[in-house]
C-alpha cells in the first residue's frame, strides 16, 4: 500500500464511529492507568527517592535521550509522582490527566484523533534535535511547547463552531467572524504571539532565583501578558471585522437576509468572546499546569518539594519550610485578603473596641460595676464626645489664628469644615509618625475572630516606613510588640516588607493589637534611628489567607473575560460607524483611559496643582484636571480589578467582586454595544463605502 | 502624473540627498571630534555591545517610551517590596540603555540594598548583595569602563554594605567574601611586624599570579622551553620533553573530572585549609563530599607533579580574576606596590581597587570634573581607614571563624594617600578654605592612632603620631576644643579624649567592648599578654569615667537603657562580652569584625584566666547550648571544660549577689524615704 493511500485509509478510519468509540475508551483507560500507576509509586519510597533526585539527574545528564520531549515528559512524570504525596498535589494530577483526556477525547470526535496525534509526534521529532544544539535549544523548547498548545487551541477552536452551529442569525455571525478570525492577518499574529509567549516564557525562568520569584514571574508575564495581546486582538478583530465588512460592502450580503441590526452587533461580540474565551481556556490551563510544575520544583534549601536538605520532610508544617517554600505556599499560591489598621478617627469598630477597654478598667477598678449596655452606651458616647470636643477645640483655635493673621477672613461653616478635615488629616498622620526611642503606638487590626481558632492560620504584616529624607544607604531598626512579644526588624526606607505572625496573637474579640517602637530593641546591638518614622497611608496592612489559589485563579480570568468583553464593545461600537483606522484608535484611547485610571487618579492627587506659586490658577492644570479628573472617575473600577497583580500578589478576588466587576463592566458593555446599535440603525449601509 | 507631481518628486529627491551628504559629513566630523575630546561614554564603543542594543535601535522612537515605562514599573515595584521582577526588569533596561551609567548604578544599589534586607536569611541577603556586585563589576564597568560613578558605587557597596556593620548580615557577607578570595588567590603570607617586609612578601605574592603566562597553552610554551634547556627534564619517547602541566590538566579532566577554573581552586584551598586547621583535629571537621576529590588529592600529592603545579595554579588564579571576576592582576600587585599588604580578602581592599581604578580611568576623559572624582576620592580615603582598623583578617575556611584587627600597617599610608587625593579635591580641599573634610579625617584618624598605640603601650610611637598631629600644617586653628587638646601632654591627651568619647552612653558602650574584644582576640588568642592587660584596664577606666560623667549630667537622656548597661559591675560586663565572643554572637560596633568558629572559641577559653573562665562559663554553656540545640551532648563540655574550682565560685558568687540586691533594695527604700 502506497503512502498516500494509507494516510487516506487512516483518514477515513479515524472518522468512523467504531474507531471514536474505541479510541475514547483506549484515551480513557490509558489516563486512568498512568494516573493509577503515578499514585501507585508514589506511596513507594524508593521510587520517590528517584523522583527527588531526577530533576537534578535530569538537567545534567548530558544524554541526548534525556533532552528531548521524552526526557521533559520523564521529568514531569518524576514531579508528578512527587506531587502525589500530598493531598493538594493529587487534585492537581487528577486535573492534569482529567484535561489531557478530555482534550485527546475532543480530537477523537472531531474526527482528527490521529491527525493530531500525528502532528504532535512529528512537531516534537522536529523539535528534539533542535533542542540537542546549544544555538536551536530555544526554537526546539518553543516547538516542543506550543505543538500541544497549537492543538488544543484547534480542538477548542473546533468544539466552539460546534457550539456556534445553531440556526440562529447572532450563531451564524459569530461562526462567521471565528472564520475571519484565523484567515484575517491582524488576529493570526496575536493568536501565535499568545502562543508563543506561552511556550517561551517558561524557558526564561532560570533556577538561579528562588521558587517563589519564579512562580511570581510566571504569572506576571503568563496572565499579565495573555491579558495584553488578547486585548489587542480583541480590538483589532472586532474593528476590523466590523469597519472591513462595511467598507468592503460584505455586509450587504449579510444585512439584506432577515438579521436584524442587533443580531449583527451581538452576533459580532459573541464571536469575538468565544474566540477569548477558547484562548483563555487554552492559556489558563498552560499557566495552571506550569504553575503546579513549578510548585513541585524544589524551593532554595530543598532537594524536592518540602524536602530539606538534611532530609526534614516539612508538609503542612510552614515553620519547618524554608523561607522560599512558606513565602509561596502562604503569600503566593492561596487568596489573601488585606486589611488596615483602624484610623485614628473613632470608627464604630474602634468605639466598641475602646469602649470594651474602659468597661474591663472600670470593672477592674471597682468589682461592683457591671457590664450593661447602659454603661457600654454612655462610655461610648463620652468617647465620641470627648473627641469631638477635641476636635471643635482646634478647629476654634486654628480659626481664631487664621483670623489674626488676616481679619477679612469669614467664619464660614464651610470653612469650618476644610479646618476639621485639616486637623484630623493632620492627627491622622501623627498617629501614623513615631519618634525615636519614645514608647511605641499601637495599631489596632479588628475583624479577625474566625481567623483565631484556625492553627494553620498565618498573618502577614506587610509594612513600609518612611523617614527624613529617605535616604537610600540608611537601614532602620524597629520592633513590632504584639501581645509583649518583640519582632525586630531591620528595615530600608521607602520600601516594603512583610513578616509573618502566628494567628495566636489574636485577642478574643477578633482583633490584633501591634505597637510599633521606632529603635533597635537591644540598645547595645545598634544605635538609636535617627529620624522619626511614619507609615505611609498605605504602609501598614496585615493580610491573612482566605482560600487556596485555585479558584482564585479561575476567577481571575473570569474577570480578564469580563474585561475584555467592555474592549470588544467599545471597538464593535466604534468600528459601526468608523473607519478601521480611527475606530482603532477610539477604541485603543479607551483602553489606555481605561487601565491608567488608578495610576491617572493617584498622578491627579498627588502632583495635579490647580494653583500658582503666587497664588493665581494654574489654567492648563485646570484643563487637564476637566478631562482627567472625570476619565479617573469612571474607569477607576476597571482599572483597580488588576486580576494579574492580584494573581501575583496572592490576593483574593471574590465572588462577591466578581459579580461585581460583571455587573460594572457589564453594564458598560451593554452600553457601549447600545450606544453602537443606535448608531448603526441609523446608518445608510448601501451608500457607506468606507472611502 | 502631472508635471507639478514630478519637480515636488525632485525636489523632495534633492533635499533628501542634501540631507543625507550633509549627515555623513558631519557625523563624520563630530565623532572625529567627540573623539578627540574624549566625549564618548567609553573609549570601547563597539566591544561592549550586545545584540539587544540593536534591538534598542530598532525600536526606534518607541525605545524611549518603554524604557520610560520599565523604570516606572521597577520604581513602583520597588516601593510595593515586590522583588520578584528586579532581576529581569534591570536586565532589560540596561540593555536598552547600557551607556546610561545611573541605570546600572540603581539596580545594583535596588539588589544590595532594598531587596537584600527585605529578605530574612544571611544567605538569601548575601546573593542579593552579590547580584548587585556582579551587576556593577561583570557588566556595567565594562561597557562603561571609564565611568566614575560606576567604580564608586562599586566600591561602596564593599565599603559600607559588607564592610560596615550597619546591617545585621554583614558577618556574613564578610565571611563570604574572605572564602571565595581565599580560593582565588589562596591564604596571604604570614605578616610580621615590619609595614615594608609585608608589603614586599604581598607583592612577591601577587606578582606571581600577575606575571604568569597569560594562557594554559601559554605555560606549557614556557615548561616546554625551560625543559628543553634542562638536562634533568622528563623527555618521551621521542626525546622530546614532556609537558607536565598538559598531562596533569589531563589526568584532571580525565580522572578527576575537574577543569582549570574556581572549582579545582576551591578544592585546593580548602583541602590545604583542612590540613592547616587545628580544627579537624580537634573537633573532627573536615571536607563534606561535595569538597573532596579522592583522585586530586592523590595528585597534589604526586611528587611528580609539584613543578607542574607551581606552573598551573599561577595560571589558573590569573584566569579566574580576569574572567570570572573582570579585575586585572598588574593593577592589583600595582595597588599592592603603593598602598601596603592589601589583603584581597577584605572588602575594603576592593573598595580601593575599584575607587581608585575609577578615578584613574575616568581621569583619562576630558569631560570628568574633580566633583565626579572627588565622592571617589572619600571612598578611597574611607577604605584606607578601615584598612587600619580591621586589615589584618584571620580567617579559617572549615570553622569561618573571622577575625579582623588593626592594621598598623596602613598608619602612614593614610597620610600618603590623603596628599594624592587632595591634589585632586579642587576647592573642596583648597588651602583657602579653613575646614577641609580630608583634613578633619586626618585630625580623627591622628588621634584614634594615638589613642590605640598609646593604650596598645607603644608610647614612643603614641608620642611620634601626637607630635605628628601638633605640627600638622592644614590643622584647623578654630577648632577651640582641638587647640585646647594639643596644649595637653600625651597622658592627659589620651585622658581627655576618652572623656569626650564616653559622653554618650552608646559609644561608651562600643570603647568598652572595642576594648574587651581586643584584650580578648589579638592578647589571648594571638598570645599578647601586656595586650589583654592594658586593654582590660582601658575597659575598666572607660566604664568608670563614664559613671563618673553621668552622676553629673542632668539632662534626660533617651539611651537610659544603655547607660544602665555600663553601671553593671564591670566583672558581669567583661564575661558577657567573653560569652558572646564564644558562643558566636558577638558584634563589635565598632566596626571590626569578630565571629570565632568553636576550634578559636576553645583556644581562646583555654589561654582566658582562671577567674574569667568561671565567672563566664555558666552563662557560657547556657548560651551555646540554646543557641546550638543540635549539638551533640558533651560537645560543649568536650569544647569548654569545666574550670577548677567551680562549685566554691558558684557559692561566692551567689552570696555576693545577695548581698549586691540587699544593697540595692536599701538604696530604693531609701530613696523612697
């Protein structure tokens, strides 16, 4: 049998039906099997010994055999047999088998099962020896990476035509544009750079930097920059897909069928957001799969995950890790929420806190006294009053002084008000400010009584301090007391850190207390700080674990979906009635105004003055402030989301923000992709040529 | 096309040929002259390149954009404490701007400084502050080479981050530091107590290393030559003379898996370290497995190839300082030459290779200013002052015990290179100004060398430096307080001065236990009895003129807690500073550096006085013993026995100590009273 022949005799066999249902069964069987095997060796020492010195075996071994796919694939079923020790590592293997059988399954019955078998063989035979020269590794480690990743894309690709295939005019749009998109040139080069990105940039994360670096740089650039480029393709498919047809004049041959304007716009995005989410799949599943590799890698001061150097198996136990290990298993792969100290204005939280103070001093005063809500409220209320007297007092004062310097001055209330709110911006960074060597303040965290009876519980202090002039070469002492245990720390200015603290210290009413002393806590070891010390507004916060990362990470491309569905409304909604190139750029405005919005707003605060020096308007400040002040407003949501930071940084994106975000967003979409609609129902399509 | 179509085609064709005839001619001319004036950033434009600078050139208008956008990124980054970026943004920023000296300057100062310390283990702080090193050293000096500001950032980060003592890991990074110099270039020769005999062996030393051929090939042309004109020499076969340096490179690579670089070295200096060090004797330490080559020993060992060695390791040490480490051997033994027996171990000793290597190249640019020299110059002059006060460093590579003392070597070099720097300094040194920083320096250093001869008992040369301070030329005469000093005979000198330094309770604290830790290291350890003694007798005036000058002062001080500390009896304060030096804990503020391996600590409580020993050695078990809880049992007892006598000790200590807080107990009635 000729070649030819025989590729046309496999080509029909793979699409028969006996053939799909055997292959599935053989697909399914063969991943149970590996998994079962994996987890088999996985309770035997010997093998797991292997396991933790193959990935050292693995990098050396200068045999061609082991530098290949085969010796990636021995590496990864190495890690995995390793991960298979603990619980947390046994779902994610159970994931990773699960998603390569439901993958192979989809190529079954797409009826490319050995196409895309072949494809892969024949890729990696490429690729391997390209890996085996020191000038071709890197194209061969991109091949061997972005074949599966290629591929998947096509089966996702494939079922979402699929899904598309219902009689319906806004299906029939969107199946449409998925055409475009792989034939048009703009959206291919982002869908390769997304896949390129991918598989190269696991090759730029050298070893010589701690786990947890890498883990961070991994999802830095695999998120942060999957979220660029698919927003570029987004904008630039939608625009063009939209400006081309009318331009062209294809969009006559759809428009004079029964598809109402609507059901054209609609069908527009929904094609575009298929196409994301098929890309985001594909990309989540590659950085979820490099992350859980990643994490199995053995962290500074390990031969393997939780395995220390002097053999100490350290799971589950954060103080016997390493530094590097407890920093990504605690502050970088799980969910964390951050909260600040109470201000120094009385909030209701700080009034019941201080309010409990009193009632337990007068008690300890006088046995006789009891608690009743009665004493509870009227200590209360002497708070309140006491420091609203306090605060009338100075503002008085500082009126009265204002009023000696220039008479004309008008006691106005609304002067009275600037003067309070000065004064208590004033006590406020006061609070934050300590001298040194005086006795330390105190900062009061409430809101952490679930987190107290939880003993794998751990807070994170993270903490800045600025001082004098900030003078780079300068390294501060100071010491956090919390429950009169001292934590030194030695600290650089204007740059932050973080320390851990046991959930131990939490009172019993849920809230944490530290005093913060500005100076070495043995004055024998090290000279007094010069300067006095302040916490920035945001320089102190303390962060505690709220969930595992995994469905954070979930959510986290749940809100990349969301906001890339407000990009393709804006530039389906732009490209309705201009041109590609100005639609473009519309559209791109928007997203610029739209992921600047926080750093605009903080720019506007902290450095927009709408005076002169003399005293007379700034006018071209007052100009920017018109346009910027009400673009920081309104983008400030979406641009605060930052799902990539807080990927990085470990931080809990919930639900509830999820819903949030899509009702936000959404409400955007809706009605930037309304505001299009108008536009375009009023346009004359057979008169509008684009020239 | 119409005809108005084609003369606007030649005309545009036209302009653009002007434009570009007019380029070349004058590109051609203004490098000519950017040249000739020495403009350049760097007098190698073409070596230093990268291919990413083409890249940067490529991108055309957009560079500037992105540049600006990274820095925006590492600025933010950095203030959030979120490292994980660093090395990969400072990586790409230079890249696009490798000719922009203060990128360099900040990402190595971001990784030395702010990142290091964010971080809690000494190890962890220590590759940071290597990254910023090697930042500077491997690639910012060398597409920069003739750049001051890099050499001075470079040498400040040896002067203050590892040699001051400012950060808690700094025992660490200078421990570090004297292990990797010590398999570079091996343990210097053993110093006497003359400056010129020191500098000279230093210099024979080093001219070794410096003045080796520039190659393996190299040195075996050399074996081969010299081979061919010894009757003696191994021939083969053919008659031909043997390379022995080839065949021992070979049975090295072969058998012992091993090639000429910082690793055959490594194993070299620690196998002779082992040998060396009383330690392994003693405590049983030795090589772990990753330090011994079963197949180099036996080839060190090898009678046969001693004159092979000889020619090899030379050779070798030359090729990792050049390569690995981007220094240059005949500027080191040129350094040598003129500033004394500067030990490549000790971090000040780079200090001053980079800073003055700076000045000297950057001076060769027509553009460099005394302002960009001057901040340089400091640096030289400050790692020459601390050269005196911690250059000579003990330091045993199995145990890390470390120690560094005074250098009197370097007393006069301090003068010589005050001059050389001064002829430098413009109007901040000019002899029209009254105050001059250099001249102020001198006047300190001047007195602390009195200070220290004059307590050491070397009063001939305490009297020689006091006379050298009276008549000094550019002494400031409006300093009223140095003017009434200098009236003062060198006893009421050495007095007076004691007095103004222990005003404030912290530097007493640091003359007390500056002195302790002296009379403890270089008078028991090295074996200097009058050195203890006089030592310990300045301790004990300091802490009593201090008391003295406190029952007088009345003003609040907020160091009570440390003025507290001094008012302990004086035996409490000696054995707790001996503890802390045992036990591995000690921190001496004054900026020396003291952290004893156990093999050091036993010696030292060997040679300690009885009554130290026993007023120390319950404190001391307690110490070690919380501070190694790994330590097998016995061990501590195994280090430190038990002193005679001990039982009757503890009884009349515990008495006394009843007795003390029955007086204090009075003293507080009746103060209450």
């Amino acid at each position: 049998m000729n070649p030819r022949a025989l590729i046309a005799r496999l080509n029909r066999a793979q699409r028969g039906t006996p053939f799909k249902i055997a292959a599935t069964i053989v697909t399914a069987a063969l991943c149970i099997g590996v998994f079962v095997t994996l987890y088999v060796l996985s309770r035997d020492a010997r093998t797991v010994q292997a396991a933790t010195g193959a990935a050292a075996k693995a990098t050396d071994a200068g045999a061609w055999f082991n530098q290949g796919p085969i010796g990636a694939l021995t590496l990864a079923f190495h890690s995995m047999i390793d991960a298979l020790r603990e619980s947390s590592g046994i779902a994610s293997v159970a994931i990773l088998w699960t998603l390569v059988a439901v993958v192979a399954s989809t190529f079954i019955w797409l009826g490319i099962g050995l196409s895309a078998l072949a494809g892969l063989l024949i890729g990696w035979g490429v690729a391997w020896p390209l890996m085996l020269n020191e000038h071709t590794a890197w194209v061969g480690r991109l091949l061997a990476g972005a074949i599966p990743l290629s591929l998947v894309f096509l089966a996702g690709l494939s079922l979402l035509r699929a899904a598309f295939a219902a009689p319906r005019p806004v299906f029939a749009v969107a199946r449409t544009l998925l055409d475009e998109a792989v034939r048009m040139k703009v959206s291919l080069v982002f869908i390769v750079l997304v896949i390129f990105f991918l598989a190269v940039i696991p090759g730029l994360l050298t070893t010589d930097q701690p786990l947890r670096y890498r883990v961070q740089q991994w999802f830095q650039y695999g998120t942060g920059l999957t979220y660029a480029v698919l927003a570029f393709l987004t904008l630039f498919l939608a625009t063009a897909s939209v400006a081309y047809e009318q331009r062209d004049r294809i969009i006559w041959q759809t428009m004079t069928k029964p598809v109402a304007p609507w059901q054209y716009l609609l069908g527009k995005w929904v094609g575009v957001m298929g196409l994301n989410a098929v890309l985001l799949i594909v990309t989540a599943s590659g950085v979820f799969l490099f992350t859980e590799y990643l994490r199995n890698q053995p962290a500074r001061g390990e031969i393997a995950r939780n395995v220390l150097e002097n053999g100490t198996v350290t799971t589950g136990d954060p103080s016997l890790m390493t530094e590097d290990r407890r920093i990504l298993e605690t502050q970088v792969l799980v969910a964390r929420v951050a909260i600040m100290p109470e201000p120094y204005q009385p909030s209701d939280s700080k009034l019941d806190l201080l309010t409990n103070i009193a009632v337990k001093a007068r008690i300890a005063e006088n046995s006789t006294v009891q608690d009743t809500p009665e004493l509870r409220k009227s200590i209360r209320d002497e708070l309140v009053e006491t420091f609203n007297k306090r605060l009338t007092d100075s503002v008085e004062q500082l009126m009265l002084e204002t009023k000696s310097r220039d008479p004309r001055v008008q006691d106005t209330p609304e002067l009275r008000d600037q003067f309070a709110r000065e004064v208590l911006s004033d006590w406020e960074l006061q609070y934050r400010t300590i001298e040194p060597g005086v006795p330390p303040e105190t900062y009061v965290f409430q809101g952490l009584g679930a987190l107290r009876n939880d003993p794998n519980g751990i807070l994170t202090l993270r903490f800045q301090i600025n001082a004098g002039s900030n003078d780079p070469s300068a390294l501060y002492r100071i010491v956090f007391i919390i429950r009169g245990v001292p934590h030194e720390r030695q600290v650089a200015l204007k740059a932050a850190q973080t320390f851990p603290i046991s959930t131990d210290f939490i009172n019993d009413d849920g809230s944490l207390m530290i005093s913060v002393y500005n100076g070495p806590g043995d004055p024998s070891s090290a000279p007094q700080n010069r300067n006095a010390i302040t916490f920035p507004p945001d320089g102190l916060e303390l962060l505690y674990t709220a969930g595992g990362y995994e469905l954070n990470f979930l959510r986290v491309f749940g809100v990349i979906w969301i906001k890339l569905g407000f990009i393709a409304a804006v530039a389906i909604a732009a490209a309705s009635f201009l041109s590609f190139s100005v639609a473009s750029l519309v559209a791109l405005a928007f997203l610029i105004m739209a992921e600047s919005a926080v750093f605009l707003d903080d720019s506007l605060k902290n450095y927009l003055q709408l005076t002169n020096v003399g005293g007379g308007t700034n006018i071209p400040n007052v100009i920017i402030s018109l346009v910027a002040t009400p673009v920081a407003a309104i983008f400030h949501t979406y641009a605060a989301l930052n799902p990539t930071g807080k990927l990085v940084d470990g931080l809990l994106i919930s639900w509830s923000e999820l819903a949030s975000a899509l009702l936000t967003i959404g409400g955007w979409t809706l009605a930037a992709l309304g505001l299009g609609l108008a536009i375009f129902r009023r346009r004359e399509l057979a008169l509008y040529s684009g020239q | 096309m119409n005809l108005s179509d084609r003369a606007i085609q030649f005309l545009a064709a036209f302009c653009v040929a002007v434009a570009l005839l007019g380029s070349s001619v004058l590109s051609t001319e203004l490098i000519a002259e950017a040249g000739k004036a020495q403009l350049t950033y760097t007098d190698e434009a073409q070596e230093g390149d990268p291919p990413e600078v083409a890249l940067g050139i490529a991108m055309g208008a957009f560079r500037g954009l992105f540049v600006n956008w990274l820095w925006v990124r590492a600025n933010t980054l950095k203030q959030d404490g979120k490292f994980y970026e660093a090395i990969e943004l400072s990586s790409a920023i230079t890249r696009l701007q490798p000719r922009f000296p203060r990128v360099w300057a900040f990402h190595a100062w971001n990784m030395a400084y702010n990142i290091s310390v964010a971080t809690n283990t000494a190890a962890e702080r220590w590759e940071w502050v290597k990254a910023g090193i090697e930042l500077l050293r491997d690639q910012g000096i060398p597409r920069n080479p003739n750049d001051v500001l890099l050499h001075k950032e470079l040498a400040w980060i040896f002067v203050h981050k590892i040699q001051g003592w400012a950060d808690d890991a700094h025992f660490y990074y200078k421990r570090q530091l004297a292990r990797e110099w010590t398999y570079v270039l091996g343990t210097p020769p053993v110093r006497t107590g003359v400056t010129e005999e020191n500098s000279r062996a230093y210099v024979e030393w080093l001219r070794q290393v410096a003045e080796a051929p520039e190659s393996i090939d190299a040195a075996v042309d050399a074996e081969l030559r010299d081979a061919a004109k010894d009757s003696n020499a191994e021939k083969g076969p053919d008659g031909k003379p043997v390379s022995l340096v080839r065949e021992l490179l070979n049975r090295l690579r072969d058998e012992a898996h091993l090639l000429p670089n910082l690793d055959l070295l490594r194993l070299i200096e620690l196998r002779n370290a082992v040998r060396l060090s009383s330690a392994s004797a003693r405590l049983g330490m030795g090589r772990n497995e990753e330090s011994r080559n079963a197949v180099l020993d036996s080839l060190l060992d090898e009678p046969r190839y001693q004159a092979a060695w000889q020619r090899l390791l030379p050779v070798v040490r030359q090729r990792v300082i050049i390569e690995k480490y981007h220094m240059e051997p005949s500027r080191m033994l040129d350094y040598t030459r003129r500033y004394g027996p500067l030990d490549w171990r000790h971090p000040a000793t780079h200090a001053v290779y980079w800073a003055v290597r700076g000045v000297e190249e950057g001076l060769q640019r027509n553009t460099v200013t005394y302002f960009d020299t001057l901040n340089t110059d400091r640096v030289v002059v400050n790692a020459i002052q601390e050269l005196w006060r911690t250059g000579e460093i003990v330091f045993d590579p199995v145990t890390d015990d470390y120690i560094a003392l005074t250098d009197f070597n370097f007393t006069d070099k301090y003068n010589d290179v005050l001059d050389e720097v001064r002829k430098r300094g413009g109007f901040a040194d000019s002899d029209e100004r009254i105050y001059t920083e250099y001249s102020a320096g001198y006047q300190n250093f001047l007195r602390d060398v009195i200070r220290v001869y004059y307590n050491r008992g070397e009063i001939a040369l305490a009297e020689k430096y006091h006379e050298k301070l009276r008549n000094f030329a550019r002494i400031n005469l409006n300093d009223d307080s140095l003017m009434y000093l200098l009236q003062l005979p060198l006893a009421d000198f050495v007095q007076e001065q004691m007095k103004q330094r222990v005003s404030t309770p912290y530097v007493a604290v640091t003359e007390i236990e500056g002195a302790l830790m002296e009379a403890f290291t270089r008078g028991l350890l090295l074996r200097k009895p009058d050195i203890f003694r006089r030592q310990l007798e300045y301790a004990r005036a300091v802490r009593e003129l201090f008391i003295k000058e406190q029952n007088v002062r009345t003003l609040v001080d907020k160091d009570d807690r440390m003025a507290d500390y001094v008012r302990q009896d004086f035996t409490t304060i000696v054995s707790n500073v001996f503890v802390r030096l045992l036990s591995g804990s000690a921190v001496s503020n004054s900026g020396g550096g003291f952290r004893l391996g156990p093999n050091q600590a036993a010696d030292l409580f060997e040679r300690a006085p009885l009554e130290l020993r026993q007023s120390a050695y319950d404190l001391l078990v307690a110490t070690t013993s919380q501070r190694y809880p790994d330590l097998p049992e016995g061990a501590i007892k195994q280090l430190f026995p038990e002193p005679p006598g001990m039982a009757e000790y503890r009884v009349a200590h515990a008495s006394s100590q009843a007795e003390e807080e029955r007086k204090r107990k009075e003293a507080v009635e009746y103060e209450q009273k």
